[in-house]
C-alpha cells in the first residue's frame, strides 16, 4: 500500500513537472514570436506583452528547477532544506521582469510625444494569436485541479484580456491613425506586471527579512498550549517562513515543578503534532520550571 501511495505521489509530481515545462515552452516560444512581430508591427504593446510573456516562461522554468531543487531532503550543508530556492528564483524573476517593462515604459513614453506609424493589421494578426494560444494553455490547466494550476490559470485569464485589448486597439487603428494609443496600452500593460512583481517582492521581503509568519496566529498557538495539563505560561514566541507556506517557530514553554520527564515527553509530541497541522515544519521548544524559590532547604 505504502509503495502504491508513494509510486502515485511520484507520478502526479512528475505530472505536474511535465505541465510546467510544457507551458514554459508554449510561453517561451510565443514570446519569441511577440518580439519579431513587435518589431514587425512597429508595436510597444506587443513589445510590452512579449516581455510579460517572457517573464511568465522564466516564472516558469525557474519554478520547475527551483520545484526539483525544494524537494531536496536536508543535509549537512543546507540544514533547513533548499525551500528557499524557490524564493531565490522569484527573486530573480521579478528583477528581470522590472528591468524589461521598464524599457518597454521608456520606449512607450518618448512614443507619446513621438507616435510613430504602426501595421495595425499585423497587430490583429497578432491579437488573434495571442488569445488562441493563451486560451489553449488555460483550457489545458483546467483539467488539472492543483492550487498552482489555477493560479497560473487567473494569470493566463489576465493575458487574454491584455490580447483582447491590443485586438480592439490595432482594430482602431485600422480606421484611425491613432497611434497613441498603442504607447497608452503597453504603459497600462507594463503596471499591471510591475503590480505583480510589487505583490511579489513584498512577500519574498517578509520572508528574506524573517517576518512573523503571516500563516500563522499567534494568539491561537499560545491558546493551545496553554490548554494542556501542567503548562502555565508560553512566552518568547518567534517564528519566521522557510518558504511561502512551511514556517519555523520557537518557544519557551513554563510548566509546574511536579510535571515528570513522561509528562514533559507528552506535553512535546502534542506540541509538535500541533505545530505541524499549522505547517511548522521545524521548531524548537524550550521547557522551563517555575521560579525557583527560596524554601528548597
């Protein structure tokens, strides 16, 4: 049953590899093509969405590398594990991220001032591509139930939108040689990935920085230790993230005199089964007695 269960969770994650490096493919391959039809069609905007589409396939092949490198078990060298090269890599990634849609906003801006002349009928060209192959992507992750899945689904959702908007833009400009507004576009596409990347830097900040765990409450930790025989106080509690949802807390636990080494042993176990449920993958609890008085003679 053991090696059926363990044989099972192999092939879902190898599953799950796989969609990864497919979607990173299918991303990166786009971009590519974003990029010589940005050039093509004369186009910020599709310039601005190629680097979106860029950083979406870096986001992915970092997280299928950094994915293989978190599984790793603990050794001598990392002692916590090599959780935290995910972080590293979205560390990366939105570094990379900000670095190009900062070019693109450069570009977009002197355009405003400047419009050039662009091949609106290469941009619907393009606009039709893009909400195919997104939507494609996203028809292939709804069959995947997973959490990630369905993040990088609302993602894929976010893509289409920004194609619709280029289609109805390069549409326009068919009829109209408003060039405008194609900058106005790739700055208001550039935003929103420089409001993805905020949201990320801000959580790998918490984390790098050794934040109180956002997942955990703890006024709750401290109810439920108290509720067990013998603990009469719980204090010094502190706590930082390993990765997004794996934490390491430490605490000192004061018990009465008379508690024994079985009932300390006891009080542990359930401190730590505790812990656990609350995704505390590694803590350390500190016992001590009451105040020693005075009357021990």
């Amino acid at each position: 049953m053991g090696a059926h269960h363990h044989h099972h969770a192999h092939e879902v994650k190898s599953q799950s590899d796989s969609a990864i490096l497919s979607a990173f493919f299918l991303n990166a391959g786009f971009a590519v093509i974003e990029f010589i039809g940005g050039h093509y069609t004369n186009s910020t905007a599709i310039k601005s969405d190629a680097i979106h589409d860029l950083g979406d396939s870096l986001t992915l092949l970092f997280s299928f590398f950094a994915e293989k490198m978190s599984h790793k078990e603990e050794d001598e060298i990392f002692t916590f594990g090599y959780r935290r090269f995910s972080v590293l890599a979205a560390l990366i990634n939105g570094l990379v991220l900000l670095g190009g849609t900062g070019y693109v906003i450069y570009e977009a801006v002197g355009r405003i001032y400047q419009p050039e002349p662009i091949v609106a009928s290469g941009m619907v060209v393009f606009a039709l591509l893009g909400i195919g192959v997104n939507g494609l992507a996203a028809f292939k992750l709804k069959k995947s139930g997973s959490l990630n899945s369905k993040m990088i689904m609302l993602h894929l959702l976010e893509d289409i939108l920004g194609w619709v908007a280029v289609l109805v833009v390069s549409i326009v400009l068919m009829f109209q040689p408003w060039y405008i507004l194609d900058s106005i576009l790739s700055i208001l596409i550039s935003l929103i990935v420089i409001r993805g990347v905020y949201k990320n830097f801000i959580s790998i900040g918490s984390i790098l920085l050794q934040k109180f765990p956002i997942g955990l409450e703890k006024n709750r930790i401290k109810e439920k230790i108290l509720s067990y025989d013998c603990v009469q106080d719980v204090h010094l509690v502190r706590g930082w993230s390993i990765d997004e949802s794996k934490f390491y807390l430490t605490l000192h636990v004061r018990v009465s005199m008379d508690t024994t080494m079985g009932q300390l042993d006891f009080i542990r176990k359930e401190i730590e089964k505790f812990l656990r449920q609350e995704n505390v993958l590694y803590s350390t609890i500190q016992f001590e007695g009451e105040e020693c008085r005075e009357d021990t003679h």
